[in-house]
C-alpha cells in the first residue's frame, strides 16, 4: 500500500497545568486557563485547522509525589500535579470540532472492563466515531494506592491481565450487531435480540458475565492506542494497538524498532499496515536556525533540577531522593524496577555503566526537560525535510507532537511545518473522512476479528 500522503500527526496533550514539559507553565506565552474548556477548545481548533489526526491525553492516575515520598517540591514546582480526568474535556473538544481524533488513557490495572468499554463506546457515539483509547497498565505506587490498593503489580503480570482485560473489552464493543437496532414502532420491535450477545467470560483475572449497554459504534469500535517499550510491553502493543507510540533516540534506532514491531505484527497474523508506528517528538521552529536557537535556550532554560528527580522517581516507582547524586544503583534496585523499565535500560546502555548513579539516570534520560523525546528544531524546512526522511525511510508512520509551551508549539507547527510537509506530499491537505478511523485509513472492523487463532 503506498503511504504517500499518509503520515500521521498526533497531538500529545496533558489534561493539566503544564504539557509533556514540566517546565513549559513557566514559559511566558503558555495560557493559563486550563481548567476551562476554551483551553482545550482553542487547541482542538488549531489542529483541526492543521489537519491533526488526532489529539491524545496521556493520563496518570497520582501526582509525581515519590520524590521523597512527598508531593511537597512536585506541587510548588508545578511538576505535572493537575490531572483532570481526560473524558470530559474530549468531549468539550469534540463539540467544538468535525473531524480531530480524540483519544485519551485508561488504565487496564484501575479500571474495570465494563466500565472503559461503556465510557468509550458513549464517547465514540457522542463523537460521531472519532475516538481512541490508549491502554496503558500504568507506572506506580501512587496510582495504586489512590485506586485504593496497597502497591503496583508486577510488570510481566500487569500485561497478562491486561490481555484478558482487552478480550472482554472488545467481546463488550462487538457484542451488538450494526443492524440489531430496528426501532419499529408498528411490530413493537425495537432491537433484535439474537443480535445482541450476552457475554459470558469466565478467565485467570475476570468473570464478567452480562449484556453490554452501549450499541456497536459508527467506527465499529473505537480506536487502539498503545505504547509498551519492554519486551512484553511490544509483544501487548502488536497484538491490540492500531496506533503505536514510541520514543526513539535516531533515525537507524527508529527503523530497526519499525522493522521489528511490523514484523511481529505480521507474524500474529495482523496487517502490518493497519498499524501505525508513530515516535514522540518536540519541535521548536523559528523563521531561522538562529531564531530557532535562541527560542529553544528560552525553553530549556525553564527546566529545573528538581523536575527531572521528581519525573523519573514518578516513571521508575523509585524514589531518587533515597540515594545522593554519585551514589549507583544496585543490581537487585535495577532488577526491582517496576514502573518504565525501558528508561531503566536505556541509562544502562547510553551511560555505559552496569550500575549507574542517580547522576546518570538524570543526564541520559533527559527526564524533565526537552531531551526526554526526539527533537525536530531549526526552519520549517528542516524540520519538514527530518521529518519527511524518517517517514520515507521507514522509521515511522507518523509523530506523536509534545508541546514545549501551550498552545503555542502548536500553533507554530500548523502555521509553519505543515504546509511544508503538504508541499512534499507526505501530509494530507484534506480529512479524508469524518471518522478516526477514515482519517487513519484504517478500515472498519469485523465484529471479532481480533479474535486468532492461538
Ligand atoms: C507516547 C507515549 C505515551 C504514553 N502515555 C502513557 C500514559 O498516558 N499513561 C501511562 O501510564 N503510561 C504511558 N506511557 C507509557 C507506556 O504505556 C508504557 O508503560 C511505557 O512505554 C513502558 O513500556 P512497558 O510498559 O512495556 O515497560 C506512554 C508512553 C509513550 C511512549
């Protein structure tokens, strides 16, 4: 299938008081009404005006209080403390738009089944078939024990419920028939009911049995968002994600990753085309590379210290304060690591130590500043030319944007990078229809044909 024309842009929202970027409230030109809809309206309008697939929330279900197991330094700092549940502003996005994606994150581990199947499903009706969901099995303590449980599951454990957790969800999503609604008034019929199936699943986590409440949606069921990084993170991701996030150092890292992840696509008997493979980036333009320059100084100088020890004791489920800045970590402390365990490894390796310091956690990772994904920074041109070279050459299907301040980076972007990539031919001009699904030309979905065989 030709991909031209076809690269996917996404944006990466946060339902809070700063973006990706911790430090991106501090930045003079972040507006400061994000508790209000007209916030997240203005930027649905943006990219909806740029021809955005879609707007994603990512989501956390605590504020990043490990950091010496207190939320004191997260909330003075604005650490990304505010975190509004992302439903309801999709919603307030969606009526202010025709045809943004809108996707948002529940967890596999705190919620139940029926409950993010129903919620979805509503807001896929609601939306006129534009939404996604990004499952994610969650990262901490901290989501746990606000979900009212004493500590996080284990890794490996947490995808083999998710697994399971997925099957009941789409047995739930595929459980009416498109034509089972016939609304006769005159036989008193209103949906036949040998096209509505009960769901009776009986497995090692659940057992739910019982009808679902929500009719099949306008795209079939909504669209599968994911982003596993470990071994078993990748192995969940190709088999129920249709949209794949990741982070990638480089462009030769990026295509042997894509190479990999479409292969085992293939190999579980998907399409491999009908999964997108998309890497979170930063972009910083300017009219000129110095331009660029001097805006990227202004927005890395909002970073500090701080923001980074907090972030990746909130990721690692570790608290960095325990330990002094030189002092390495144990073999069994990297074994214990619960939460990201890809950050983990890559400090491993980009450090070059067996047991790295607190020190190099921070500086390799790049968590909480602008390193902390892929950036596309200088002229429109440049950027339009990075990015065109990663979709041509198979490193991606598309980007996932982080913004550097809101709305601004993205405002930048549409104004200024996406008529460039239009120009190339690799961006669309037009919606190619009023779906997520369309817009992705992803082709609606048979009722259970997720199902393979084992
Ligand atoms: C672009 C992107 C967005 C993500 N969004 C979330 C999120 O909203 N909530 C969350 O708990 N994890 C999120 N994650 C983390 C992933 O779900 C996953 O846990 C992580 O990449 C580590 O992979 P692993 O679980 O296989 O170890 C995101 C990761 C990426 C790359």
């Amino acid at each position: 299938m030709s991909r031209r024309g076809e690269m996917a842009l996404i944006a990466f929202l946060q339902a809070q008081n700063c973006s990706n970027y911790a430090g991106s409230w501090r930045h003079p030109e972040t507006m400061q009404d994000y508790l209000k809809p007209q916030y997240y309206q203005r930027i649905a309008r943006i990219l909806e005006d740029g021809r955005f697939h879609m707007a994603f929330f990512d989501d956390r279900l605590a504020m990043p209080d490990i950091l010496g197991r207190d939320h004191a330094e997260a909330v003075r700092n604005g650490i990304r403390v505010v975190k509004m549940d992302p439903v309801s502003i999709l919603s307030a996005m969606g009526y202010a738009t025709e045809k943004l994606g809108l996707g948002a994150t529940y967890s596999t581990t705190y919620y139940e089944p029926f409950h993010i199947a129903r919620v979805f499903a509503t807001l896929d009706h609601m939306l006129g078939g534009r939404v996604a969901w990004n499952v994610v099995t969650s990262l901490n303590d901290s989501e746990a024990r606000n979900m009212g449980r004493s500590e996080h599951p284990e890794h490996d454990l947490r995808y083999d419920r998710a697994d399971e957790f997925m099957e009941i969800v789409l047995s739930l999503w595929d459980s009416w028939d498109d034509d089972a609604i016939k609304n006769d008034r005159e036989t008193g019929l209103f949906a036949d009911p040998t096209k509505v199936r009960r769901l009776k699943h009986h497995g090692r986590w659940y057992d739910v049995e019982g009808t679902f409440t929500v009719p099949r949606t306008p795209q079939g069921r909504p669209v599968l968002l994911q982003a596993g990084q470990s071994g078993r993170g990748k192995t969940f991701a190709a088999n129920w994600g249709e949209l794949i996030f990741i982070t990638q150092r480089n462009i030769e890292a990026a295509r042997a990753n894509y190479r990999e992840f479409k292969e085992s696509i293939a190999a579980l008997g998907r399409n491999p085309d009908e999964v997108k493979v998309c890497p979170a980036i930063y972009s910083i333009i300017g009219t000129s590379e110095d331009e660029a320059a001097e805006k990227k100084a202004q927005i890395e100088a909002l970073a500090k210290p701080v923001d980074g020890l907090a972030l990746l004791s909130e990721v690692l489920n570790y608290d960095f304060a325990s330990k002094a800045m030189d002092e390495p970590f144990t073999d069994e402390e990297l074994a214990g690591i619960k939460g990201l365990q890809g950050i983990r490894d890559r400090v491993v390796q980009g450090s070059g130590k067996k047991n790295p310091t607190v020190a190099d956690f921070v500086e390799v990772s790049g968590r909480g500043t602008i390193r902390d994904f892929t950036g596309f920074h200088g002229t429109p041109k440049k950027i339009a030319d990075e990015m065109t070279e990663w979709f041509e050459t198979d490193a991606c299907d598309g980007f996932v944007l982080a913004a550097t301040h809101m709305p601004g980076a993205y405002e930048d972007f549409v104004r200024l990078v996406v008529p460039e990539l239009q120009r190339r031919g690799v961006f669309r001009k037009e919606f190619a229809g009023t779906t997520l699904r369309e817009n992705l030309r992803l082709p609606r979905p048979r009722p259970f044909d997720w199902k393979r065989p084992a």
